[in-house]
C-alpha cells in the first residue's frame, strides 16, 4: 500500500491524506509523482512477471486524478472475469491483474445443465440457461468478493466449442442450439467431403465437414426452413455471451476454424463451403483478433449483471485452445494433454498439414497469424470421463474415493491379467467416425477382480492416446513436449507413468487450468502485456514425469494386445 501526507513545510507537522495505491507487490516501490503538460503522474515499480524472477523490476506509470478537495484520488486495484461457457456449466471466476489469484468464483447450475434428446443423436440446449446461469455466477462472485463494480475493467471467455445459435434481425435466439455432441448433422458433412472432393476440403479446411457447425446450419436449412429464413446472423456457443453483453456480434479466425468456416490455405473465411450449402455469406460475423478490444458491455446487461457499462470483452477462445494457452503450448512441437470428460491431445504445427483420413481436428491456434500459420492438432478420445465416473459408481464400495481407486488399481498387474477396455460413447473421429460403444474384452471372473478392472480403466486410456500419437506422426507431428494441468486423471501417479512409459516422452506438469489462460488472454487484449508469451513468463512447473524404462517392453506387449483387440 502507497499512502501519502502534506506537509506546509520541510519540518511538518504532517497530515496524512490517504492512500494512493490499494496494493503494489512489490517489497518497495521507489516512487515519485511528477508533473508533465499540467497533468500528474505517478512512477513506480512492483515486482510481477518479471520473467519468473521477482527481484527484478518492472516499471509502472500513472496518470493520478483529484478529487474537487485537492486529494489525490485513490487508484484501485482493478480485476477480470473469467467466463466459461459450457454445455454441463458455466464458471465465473474474477481475478485479480496484478497478482492473477482468483478472488472468488462460482458454478452454476450446482448440477449439471439438461440437454435434450428429442430423437437419438441429437443434443440440444437452451441458450437462454446459459444467460441465466452466468447472471447468478456473476452476482455470487460479485458478493463473495466484495471488489466494487468500477474496478473490473475486462472479461476473458472461453467456451464449448462446435455450437450453432441462430439469431433473427432483432438479434433473439429463434431456436435451441445444436451442440457438440449432437450427431444427426454427420450425414450432410459426408456428403459436402464427397461433393466438394476429400482432396479440396482436406487441403482448404485441414478437416472433413464432418459434423461440425457448417454441417448442423445445414441440417436447419433442409429440416426447419421457417427458421432458417428467419436467421439474420449465426453464432457459436462463444460469441452468443459476449453479444448479448455488447451488442456487438463477432467472431474470431479460430471459432470459424472450430466450425469449418476456415480456409487454411487463403487465411480467410472459406467460400468453398458456404457456396456448397448455399448460406448467405452475410450471416457470419465480423472477424475480430482473439487478443483485443472486442467490445463493450452496454447498458441494460451491465444493468442486468450488475456491473457497470464499458468493461471491455478483450479475449475469447475454445476451451481446447484456450487450455493449450495455460499450459504454454505455443510452439511446434508442444502437446497440452487433458482427460476430463474426454481423453484429448493438443498439438501445435507450424506447416499447414491435413490428415489423410481425417481421424483429428485441426483450429487456428491461439498464436495464430498469416505470416506464422500456426494450427493446432487436436484428438479426442470420447467415453473418458464417464468411464471412470462408472467404476466409481458400481465397482467400488461406497466410500471410496478416487485417490483410494488408484492406490487399488497399482495393486493389479501390468495389462490387468488380459483385461481390455475400448473406450468410446458416441461417434469416434479417431476410428474414423465410427460408432463406438464403451466394451471390455477379456472379462474373466475366475482371475480379475475390482482392482484389475480399475486398472484397465487408467492403463488402456495411454494406449489409446499412443494410438492417436501414431496417427499425428502422419502428418509429422513429433511430440516435443507434453504439458498437463495437475489436475484429476494427472493426479493418478499411476496414470502419469503409465503415459509418459507408453508415449516415451516425460510429462510437465503445471499447476494450472483454463481460468489462468482466460484471464491471460484478457490480459493481453486489454493491453497489460504485449504478447501470450510474455504472460507466461511466470508460470512454474511443478513436477515432471519421466518413463520408466524398466517397464517398456511390458507396457509395449499390453499395447500391442490392446490394438489388436
């Protein structure tokens, strides 16, 4: 804290005045207030993201403001939200800039958010929960907290990715939106992969049509055509929020890359397949830069959220690619691992290279330009998460947690005495779109127990992942790297030297999640740092994980069980 006293001359009395600055981390500060063109300005220095190093010095400069006594007026220290737009939650976190430490934060629903199944392989949601949702996060961040509305300057969103909102002319929502996992588009993406030509889409858009956005739009032009005509404008799942705070509707490079609305090979939006559909072209948004002033929260939200106008939506990006961000992966060569609700592989390429079959998803990586084109390479393995939430429900006793089920699954032997698993629960783009239901193979009672079935549930996953790292060195992908938050399955030891042996690359793990990334990302747009680099100058790894050499002819045996199962 900075505070400040006046003084008629040199040997006092003084009177003391208040306080400057709020906070400043920093052990001194070595100020000095000058005045420059008639107005005053405070210099000083604190000691954050200084490269890691903190006894190095980092310089700040102030305009200072008076109130009508003369006083000088007190300078806050200001804060971010983070919002995370997803199809089980939203979460709403606000931090701090200067320390980048989380205030408060809050989820809702408390449980998981419904998704409609009116026919099977659909999935829908109302867009207005997510709204409602993020209003009652926000207002129960906001009170936790205590930080005075005034003093939150910006927010940084990351979102769902693969969404389709469609909005009229007065910019309301004209029907529930399609999201990721909702499979009944896959037909029109196969279609549009045959007509316009693999090589061509392959080439241009580093993806098949598939199931993504393009491909649902399509969906509601042939089945629900009294919408379609009604649609002035289409969204995803990250641009709906920021739009109904601003007014103001845009899109990035990346989200159209996450919804095939990407041409790779120009660097801009693709003609290719809005011509082959036969959208308006004016129905996609205008392209802003990830990292920037996007827009401006208007009134009647601010009203709403009880925030005030202006904060600045400086940053967005999909929860894959905003992840890579935390967890530094900017350059070629460097993988962001996660297994959550699914197993997924995030890569970094510099040379615009598609996959032959098409078994991974390629974006706009967050580092993104024209001059550099880099992507990012990301493959899924479905069925993860819910997996282990059902051994946890039905193979353990009640009681038993997940730090308990590793401590049992250690005590089964390598490949689980034959046992195998092959994960899925829904279309597998790895296996070529295929539709995968979860089976294990091998189940026999008379020699497995519990712990060889909580076994196979951690072991089999790093062969999957294996099986993807093959199907990325088609496209001359070499891991150099592989980072992961230390966070659920990475908590595993189990886990985590079982990936690092199978993979043969050790693992860097970070004490670090998607929220740190969004608020990075704000950081940059709103102009606290210059680059995503320089915010991550500070960020510390906490452990590594090397294989076992010991182990890798045994591990090498299970795996080559495991695939030809």
């Amino acid at each position: 804290m900075l505070c400040y006293a006046t003084v008629d001359n040199q040997f006092g009395p003084f009177t003391c005045q208040g306080v400057i600055i709020t906070s400043v981390e920093s052990w001194t500060t070595h100020h000095t207030i000058v005045e420059y063109g008639g107005e005053w300005y405070l210099f000083h220095h604190n000691c954050v993201h200084s490269c890691g190093k903190t006894w190095l010095r980092r310089l700040k400069v102030v305009e200072l403001e008076f109130h009508t006594s003369g006083t000088i007026q007190t300078i806050e220290r200001m804060y971010l939200f983070s919002y995370y737009i997803g199809s089980s939650s939203v979460k709403v976190c606000l931090v701090s800039t200067s320390t980048e430490q989380i205030c408060a934060s809050a989820l809702y629903p408390k449980q998981e958010m419904s998704i409609k199944e009116i026919h099977s392989g659909w999935a829908e949601q109302e867009p207005a929960d997510w709204w409602t949702n993020l209003k009652t996060a926000t207002a129960e961040v906001i009170s936790e907290s205590g930080v005075l509305k005034n003093n939150i300057c910006a927010i940084g969103i990351s979102y769902q990715m693969y969404g389709l909102v469609c909005v009229d002319k007065n910019m309301q929502v004209l029907s529930l939106s399609i999201i990721w996992c909702d499979s009944r588009t896959m037909p029109y993406g196969e279609k549009a992969l045959q007509t316009i030509g693999e090589q061509e889409c392959l080439t241009h858009l580093l993806n098949s049509p598939s199931n993504f956005t393009a491909a649902k739009l399509a969906w509601v032009k042939e089945n629900e055509p009294n919408i379609f005509a009604q649609i002035y404008i289409i969204m995803f799942l990250g641009d709906c929020i920021p739009a109904r705070l601003t007014g103001n509707n845009c899109t990035t490079a990346s989200g159209l890359s996450e919804d095939i609305f990407w041409d790779f090979a120009v660097g801009r939006v693709t003609d290719k397949v809005i011509d082959y559909f036969g959208f308006a072209k004016n129905i996609i948004p205008d392209i802003v830069s990830r990292f920037s002033w996007q827009s401006t929260v208007t009134e009647a939200p601010s009203n709403e959220f009880g925030l005030t106008t202006g904060i600045q939506v400086c940053y967005r990006a999909g929860d894959q690619t905003n992840n890579s961000l935390s967890l530094k992966v900017l350059r070629p060569g460097e993988i962001a691992a996660t297994a959550d609700t699914s197993g997924v592989l995030y890569v970094v390429k510099e040379q615009i290279k598609y996959e032959s079959v098409s078994r991974v998803y390629a974006f706009v990586h967050v580092n993104y330009t024209t001059e550099v084109p880099r992507t990012g390479v990301l493959l899924c393995i479905n069925g993860m998460g819910i997996l282990t939430s059902w051994a946890k429900t039905h193979i353990v006793h009640e009681g038993i947690n997940y730090a308990k089920m590793n401590d049992l699954a250690v005590e089964a032997p390598i490949d689980a005495d034959g046992l195998s698993v092959l994960f899925g629960n829904c279309t597998e783009r790895m296996l070529s779109n295929k539709e995968v239901e979860c089976t294990f193979d091998e189940l026999n009672f008379n020699i497995q127990n519990e712990r060889n079935l909580l076994r196979v549930v951690q072991e089999k996953v790093t062969y999957a992942f294996q099986y993807g790292i093959k199907i990325m060195q088609n496209i001359s992908v070499n891991p150099k790297t592989i980072r992961a938050g230390n966070a659920i399955i990475f908590l595993s030891p189990l886990y985590r030297e079982t990936l690092a042996t199978v993979i043969g690359t050790a693992i860097e793990l970070f004490d670090t999640g998607g929220t740190t990334s969004m608020v990075k990302g704000a950081c940059v747009g709103v102009g606290i740092y210059k680059t995503p680099e320089e915010t991550l100058s500070s960020l510390k790894r906490i452990a590594t994980i090397n294989l076992n050499s010991s182990l890798i002819d045994e591990y090498e045996i299970a795996n080559q069980r495991w695939e030809g199962v």
